[in-house]
C-alpha cells in the first residue's frame, strides 16, 4: 500500500471514529456490507475499538438477490457516485431498477456496488412517508483515492 493511500484510509477511520462518537447512545450500527471479508474485518475492528456492535444482516447473501427484492419492495434509488474506471459518466444519476441491474453485470460491476464500484441515494420506498424529489443536478468528476464521478444535488424537494 503506498503512503497516500495509508494515510486518507487513517483519515477516514479517524473521522468515522469521530463522527459516531459525537452522536450520543449509539450501542450498535447496521451495514451493508455482503462478501468482501477486509471490510468486514476492518468494520469490526472500528466498531470494537469505539465500544459500538456491528450488525451485519445481509453479510453472505446472493447480491443478485439481494437487488431483485430492493426493486420487488419498491425503493426507489439512484446512483450518486461510480468508479470512473469501472463506470461511465452515463450511469450517475440512473435509477436502480432491472435494466440498470443487466447494465452493470455486463459492465461486470457487483448489482450491489459491493467492490466499491457505486453508491446509492434511496429516494422513495415502502418506509418513507414522502420521496424526495431531485430537481437540478450536475455530474461531476472529483479526482482522489479513486476518481469517482459524483452527482452534485443542487436542488430537491
């Protein structure tokens, strides 16, 4: 690992550390993590280290499954960030349904981003009271420990 990797991986545990203990009475979080076993080391090890008790419910579990039932349940989630070099520009901002599903198995990207290859913002599903509804929006490039393409909100409701 070189060392600006090493050091904005310090960073970011430093920050996480912070950021969970500022809120007061959290004894346990919750995480998506599926299959990748150094992250789920590492979250353990963070999580001991700040007296906090990981819950890992969809650990082991088919990730094409796990993205049928999110579509089959009716949230409704676009992608805000891709790898730049896993996914083009074009893939911000699309809505998570079956098509985008087919799209990133033939991109041969994980239906669940679980490599890291995305993120994703839920937008509406069966435990909101109301959607949010995104407005304006610019994607953009930001370089860093991956150049990411993000989409930049700038107005919803």
């Amino acid at each position: 690992m070189n060392l600006r990797l090493f050091i904005k991986i310090k960073n970011y545990e430093k920050e996480f550390k912070e950021g969970v203990r500022s809120v007061k009475g959290i004894d346990s979080m919750i995480f998506g993590d599926i299959f990748l076993q150094e992250h789920l080391d590492w979250i353990v090890r963070v999580c001991n280290d700040i007296d906090v008790y990981p819950v890992e419910p969809l650990w082991g579990l088919n990730v094409n499954k796990i993205a049928e039932e999110f579509i089959e349940l009716g949230f409704k989630t676009i992608i805000i960030s891709a790898q730049a070099e896993k996914l083009s520009k074009e893939f911000v901002g699309r809505v998570f349904d079956k098509k985008l599903v087919e799209d990133l198995k033939k991109a041969e990207v994980c239906p669940c981003g679980e490599n890291g290859e995305f993120h994703t913002l839920v937008l509406d599903g069966p435990l909101f009271k109301r959607p949010i509804n995104i407005i304006k929006t610019e994607t953009i490039l930001k370089k860093g420990f991956w150049d990411h393409w993000f989409l930049d909100i700038k107005e919803y409701c």
